[in-house]
C-alpha cells in the first residue's frame, strides 16, 4: 500500500483504524503453496485467531485455505464465511467434553491433546475419526509465551506418552487421520522445525489409517528491513522431499498441512493512530497517540517492536521519540525510535499490524475497539465499525440500587 492511501483511509475513516492489503494475504498464500509445490497435497489451514474479522476469512477461503480454529465461535465464525466443515480443524486445549461435543455435532475435525480427554472422547465417539497433537518437546519459539513444545508446556500429549496413547486407541477402537504439532510462533531455525518433523514422523508410524500430517506453525515474519525470517523456500524443499519419502515407506500419499497465522496476515496490516501531542520531558520527547495497549498490546504484551512510519510527513528528517498511548498506566508501544520529525496531528502507521493486533484489543479505560478497514483491487472498504457508547452498555444490566 502507498503512504498516500494509508492517509486517505486515515482521513476517511477517522483514526485510531486498522487496514489490511488483501493483495499482501493472497501473495503471502502463494507463497507459502509455491514453496511446498512438490507435495502432492498440500492443506493450508489459516489460524482463526490470529485476526478474525469474517471478510478476512471469506477471502482465505476463496483462496482455497481451510481454517485452523481454537474454539467453537472461531467454528462458527468459519462457517458463516462459507467454509464448510471438512476443511476445518478444531484444536483446543482445556476445554470441556460438552464443547468437544458440539465440535462433533458441528462435523469438524477434531484434534486432541490430552491423554483423559482422548479415552473419554474415543468411548463416546469411537467412529468419530480424531487428530492427535503430540508435543515433540523441542524448544521453538521467539517468546516463552509463544513457545509450546517445551517439556513444561500444557500442550500436546507428550512422546514419552506414546504406548498409553496406543493403547487407548486399541481399547476404544478409534480412528486416528491425523497426527499434529505445533511447537510455537516466530521459529528462526528451519533446521529445528525439521527436528521436530522427524519425532512426527516417528509418531506417525505407529498410526495405519492416517490421512494427514499437520506441522503447525510458527514461521517467523520479518518486522524491519534486513530481520531475520524463516526462509520458507528453502523450508519447503526440504519438508516435501522427506515428506514424500516417509509417505513412499508409508504405502500412503498423505496430505501435508500447515495452520499459519501470523506468516498469512501480519504484514498486511497496518494500525493507524493520530498524534495528540507532543511532550518533551528532562529525558526524552514523548509522542502521545489516540490509542493504547487496549488496541495494540503487542509491544508490551511480547516486547515486539513494530517499525513506524510518519505518514504525514515521511521525509521529514529522522528525530528520536517515544511512543506512549493514552491509558492510564504505562503504556509505550516504542522507545527512543528514530522517526521523522513529529508534528501533532500527524497520522503515524504502526507496520505488522495483521496478526494479534485487532484480535486481542479490549475496551479498557472505557475506550471504543476501533475500525477495520480493507484495502482490495484499489478499494477502502470498511469492513468493521467503530464502536459507539451504546456497545460499551450492550451487555451491562442496570439494576435498581
Ligand atoms: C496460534 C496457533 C497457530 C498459529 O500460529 P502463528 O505463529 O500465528 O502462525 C497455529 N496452530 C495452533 C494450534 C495455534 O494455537
């Protein structure tokens, strides 16, 4: 997207608002697919929570992904966008048996990561076929809060747990298709993620009927010029040459999946905030924005550092600034950046706004989420309202005091 558009639909739309490129989620897509070309059957599942806006969805379904869901309104949300059951995967973790019914009533497939859940699940359902997600415990990820196939991690039912999970399976006469992992978000070393490939392949012996094998997610995107990212090609060559080869010894072409997030939408969003003053203290200059971590807690949330742009004045020499919201406490979305000279009521972009940003925004000190803005085929279409003072009292109940 142009400076010149971001500042459009800024005026337009008013700010704070988030806007995604419909052409950066396809080109990303297509990638992700070019580079696995070699595997026969390839299954992109797009991570629901990542941001979940329903038009976001449509268009990853129009591109031919499934979705990878974590809870029934994210299954419901899916199938409002047209997405039909089979090409959703359900995969929660610590929910309870009635939710994993209506998974079941709802003819998702259906991914377990716990030993209990499973013998429960495979008594009640033993035709339902089931997904396993196993934690391979190899420590992968950018941020110990990102980071789940550790040995302390509540996730996944553990390899070491491999002859109680067979012999449930035998005593419940269920049918396993799938064996999955996912060992965390923003994986720097494609050497690691093929570690862990090869526990699942491992894994994945021990199943006859198996249909597909899902190897999560975690790619890392790149947040500024010259950052590291996982290098999806060179990735992708050596996943599908091994993964063909353990489907050759299998007897079986199975299909390979994937449930990106962050890799599909992170870089197509841009979250758009305007400067309400500018406040120079005995240590620094403050640039103070109408928003906060309640719209954008990313920076203090996981320490991430988003790159900033002075869409208004993009060529104005670089001077140093913090970057704090408005909640009342403290707030700071970037410390001492170099960013063109600030005016207040200049429009700041905050870049690799796609993943995480929207979908985890609140309404603390009473503030309104904000507006969600697409960008497709050179069109602003708003695609979210900003909220009204009548949404912040939808739910509250006034009784008589
Ligand atoms: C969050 C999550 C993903 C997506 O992770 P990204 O880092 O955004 O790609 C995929 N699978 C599962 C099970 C998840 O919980």
């Amino acid at each position: 997207m142009k400076n010149k558009d971001l500042l459009q639909i800024a005026e337009d739309f008013g700010s704070p608002v988030y806007v995604y490129d419909s052409a950066k989620i396809s080109s990303q897509y297509k990638r992700l697919t070019s580079a696995f070309k070699n595997v026969k059957n390839l299954k992109i599942n797009y991570a629901v929570k990542a941001l979940s806006n329903i038009n976001i969805l449509k268009l990853l379904k129009n591109l031919g992904s499934g979705l990878d869901t974590v809870s029934i309104q994210e299954i419901k949300l899916g199938l409002e966008a047209g997405v039909t059951p089979d090409k959703i995967i359900y995969t929660p973790n610590g929910v309870s048996m009635e939710e994993l019914e209506m998974a079941v009533e709802l003819g998702v497939q259906i991914n377990i990561d716990n030993l209990s859940v499973l013998e429960q699940f495979g008594t009640k359902f033993p035709k339902t076929p089931v997904c396993i997600r196993i934690n391979p415990h190899v420590m992968a990820g950018g941020n110990t809060n990102i980071s789940v196939g550790h040995i302390d991690s509540k996730f996944g039912i553990s390899i070491h747990q491999m002859p109680h999970l067979l012999r449930i399976v035998e005593n419940t006469k269920m049918n396993i298709n799938g064996i999955h992992m996912h060992t965390g978000s923003d994986i720097l070393d494609v050497e690691v993620f093929l570690y862990a490939s090869e526990i699942l392949f491992d894994a994945a012996k021990n199943f006859k009927d198996l249909e597909f094998l899902d190897f999560g997610s975690g790619f890392k995107v790149p947040y500024h010029e010259n950052d590291i990212s996982t290098n999806v090609e060179e990735f992708g060559k050596k996943l599908s040459k091994r993964f063909n080869q353990f489907c050759n010894t299998y007897g079986k072409e199975l299909t390979l999946t994937f449930e990106p997030g962050k890799f599909l939408v992170s870089e197509a969003g841009y979250f758009l905030v305007k400067v309400n003053s500018v406040k120079q203290t005995t240590s620094t200059v403050f640039a103070q924005v109408d928003s906060g971590f309640n719209h954008f807690i990313r920076p203090m949330f996981y320490g991430t550092q988003h790159e900033i742009m002075n869409i208004t004045h993009p060529t104005k020499h670089k001077r140093f600034y913090s970057v704090v919201g408005y909640i009342c406490e403290t707030d700071t979305f970037a410390n001492n950046k170099p960013i063109p000279e600030i005016s207040e009521g200049d429009i700041l972009a905050f870049k690799n706004a796609g993943a995480y940003c929207f979908s985890m925004a609140s309404n603390y000190n009473a503030r309104f989420k904000p507006a969600e803005v697409l960008w497709h085929n050179d069109e602003a279409k708003l695609i979210r309202k900003r909220e009204t003072f009548e949404d912040l009292l939808h739910n509250q109940v006034e009784v008589d005091l």
